[in-house]
C-alpha cells in the first residue's frame, strides 16, 4: 500500500503517518538538526542536537519542538515510540504516509 522509503532517508512508512529514526545529542551547545547520519544497522538516522539535559524528559521535548517549527508540523503530530531513556530514539510521525516522506524528504535534503 505504501511505498518504502527513499534509500538514505531516516525514515519509514506504517499505518498513520511515518516511523523516523533519530539519533539525539543532549547538553549540545546549540539546538539544530545535524543531518543524516548512517547508523550501525545499515540504516540511516537523523542527527539532531539539543541544548535540553536528558532529565524528565526534557531533552525529548526539545527534539519534538525543534522538529515542528523546522519542518513546519504541530508537535501533536509527533508521538516517541522508543528511545526515551536512549539517544537512538523513534518517533512516530502523524499523517499521510506519502505526503510526509516528500515533505520530510525534500527537507532533509535541502538541510544535508
């Protein structure tokens, strides 16, 4: 039903939206997406850095808010799935599966 992923991209279709993979920095001393970055498993991940501790949750918060406001998306779209004590880290993101990966794809690419 769905088409996989575009090779090289941190993310994958499923029911209700899009599974992205993502590999957090926290106490980073700025807040940005890194890029793609190849992971141990053979996939790929996004690289993110973020200024928040990882203590209650707060690094995670900073992760979902840094990712609504640069892909232009409310964070009510994204759902941690696992990862949530980890820095490799999944999170769900709400919506039409096909619309988000061009969307996500063409940000991702255009951010390196």
């Amino acid at each position: 039903m769905t088409a996989a992923a575009p090779a090289g991209l941190p993310f994958e279709p499923v029911a209700g939206g899009l599974r992205l993979f993502v590999r957090l920095t926290p106490k980073a001393s700025r807040t940005a997406v890194q890029g793609i970055a190849p992971d141990a498993d053979g996939g790929h991940v996004l690289k993110v850095a973020v200024t928040a501790v990882p203590e209650n949750g707060k690094a995670n918060e900073a992760l979902i808010k840094l990712l609504a406001k640069e892909w232009r998306l409310p964070k009510s779209a994204f759902t941690l799935v696992s990862g949530a004590t980890d820095r490799r880290k999944t999170l769900l993101v709400a919506g039409d599966a096909a619309a988000l990966a061009d969307h996500l794809g063409e940000r991702m690419r255009s951010h390196g």
